[in-house]
C-alpha cells in the first residue's frame, strides 16, 4: 500500500517516531559543500542547514546513514541532533578527510558493538585506496548494534562510484560479503548511483537481500526519483538511492521523503526511510 506523504511545510513527518521493538532507519546523500558556491544557489550549505535539520527533529529516526558529508557538515549534524547521539565513520581519503559516509545512531534506542570502515576497492582495509575504475576512493562504513532487548543486527552504509559501472559492479559483491560477515539481520543502504534492475542491484538481489521500498508492508511517499536535483520529485525518476534488508528482517513501512520547506528542498537527494522489526 502506497500512502500520500503529508504536506511538509508544516514540518509534519512522513514517519516519525517509532516504539520499540521496532528501529526507525534513514539513508541520506545531504550533498557535500563545495568551495565558492554563491549565496543564491541551491547547494548553498547555511541556507540548507536548518532545512536538514527541521527534517530531522521531525522524522527522528534511530539511525542515518549518510553520504557525502564533509566533517564540517557532520559536525553540524551531530548539533543539530543533540547529545544523545554518535557517530562513526572518516572521510573516505587516506588521512580521513574529504566525503565521508558517517552513521549516526541514538544510543538511547540502540548501542553500538563494533564498527569498521572499508575501501571500495581490490584492498579493501587500505584508506584512501581506488580500484575497479572509480577516479576517487570510495567507501562503506559497517555498524554492528544492540537494541535494548538483546536483538542484535548489522548496518552498511555506502556511496558508489557515479562513473564506473564496474566498480559500482565489484563494489556491490564487497557489499555482500561484508553482510554476511555481520550479525544477521543486516541493512544495506547508501547512494548506489544506479538504477533497480541494473547489474547492481540484481547481484545484491542475487544475494538474497530484499529491497525494503518493494517488500515493505506499508509504503508512505511516492514511488519517484531519489535524486531530484533540489527540483520537485517526479514519478519515473531515477531511484538510485536504495535500502536493502536480509529476509528475516520484517520490514513494516518504507518512505521517499520528498519534503519541501517553503518550496526548498535541504538536498539534492530525498531521504529513504525503513522501519524494520528487530526480534
């Protein structure tokens, strides 16, 4: 079922809150700054600052897996999420600077067991290290959880190279073996930079993995493009954006958050939420 997200410029949530035993779980690529954007543009970060964060305070989730966030922007986020929470993960250079792909996580709603961070590419325990075509490093940063009743699952979190089908190809077998490496249930969320029904998506299919937008026995939001490009979100648009789930997760409800803030949009990508059922 498919339910018309809320109008957002009250900042009503499209999920919100959720109780236990359930966890509330977001993927979001909030776009990188970049050197001399002007005030004007779209991209610009202080203007889009407090969007991202209205956003947020509304929908609340237990965990955000982000992309592209340079560390001043993490910075902010952990701000503007309140003490409560953490965060793991380095940008995706050798040094831990540039893009990263944090994960913040709530630990009054789950804790945090152990984490790492990989290199997408032939040597994957290097920093910084490219492989497979992409022209700059890419990254995933895996977290394993508790919830407060014992139930323990896994978390990926990832941006694929935009160029390179063949790195976003190996990177997606990467994926799969790092999975089921953790704590079954696992997700695998991310920007992906490619489209349902690509070579991409069907290996992590091929692995069992389910698409929590197509599996999910509630869907809110609409069935459009997560990369929208600050414009309005449009039916048949690309969904590059995914979360994936091992089966045994159930999973309750899945969104394309499309809110607008007085017609403004806090990024170039929509969000995508999941609430999932952790026994």
């Amino acid at each position: 079922m498919t339910v018309p997200a809320p109008h957002a410029e009250n900042d009503a949530a499209v999920v919100g809150p959720v109780a236990p035993p359930s966890v509330h779980i977001m993927s979001w690529n909030i776009r990188r700054t970049i050197a001399g954007t002007r005030r004007n543009s779209p991209d610009f970060w202080p203007a889009r600052r407090p969007l991202v964060e209205r956003l947020l305070r509304a929908e609340a989730p237990a965990i955000i897996g982000v992309q592209e966030a340079m560390v001043p922007q993490a910075d902010d986020l952990a701000e503007m999420l309140g003490a409560d929470f953490r965060r793991v993960g380095r940008g995706r250079r050798a040094d831990g600077g540039g893009e990263g792909c944090p994960v913040f996580y709530d630990t009054t709603r789950v804790e945090l067991t152990a984490w790492s961070q990989f290199a997408l590419s032939p040597t994957p325990t290097v920093a910084g290290s490219r492989g497979w075509g992409n022209m700059v490093p890419r990254i995933a940063v895996q977290a394993e959880f508790r919830t407060p009743a014992g139930a323990r699952f896994g978390v990926l979190n990832v941006h694929l190279d935009h160029l390179s089908r063949r790195s976003r190809r190996r990177s997606a077998d990467l994926l799969v073996t790092l999975a089921q490496r953790s704590p079954r249930p696992a997700i695998v969320m991310g920007d992906f930079n490619d489209v349902p029904g690509s070579a991409t998506y069907r290996a992590l299919q091929g692995a069992g993995l389910v698409d929590t937008w197509e599996h999910a026995r509630e869907r809110r939001g609409r069935d459009v493009g997560t990369y929208s490009g600050y414009r309005a979100a449009k039916a048949n648009g690309r969904r590059i954006d995914w979360m994936f789930a091992t089966p045994e997760l159930q999973v309750q409800l899945a969104a394309i958050n499309t809110s607008r803030f007085e017609g403004r949009a806090p990024s170039d990508h929509e969000p995508i939420q999941s609430v999932v059922e952790i026994d």
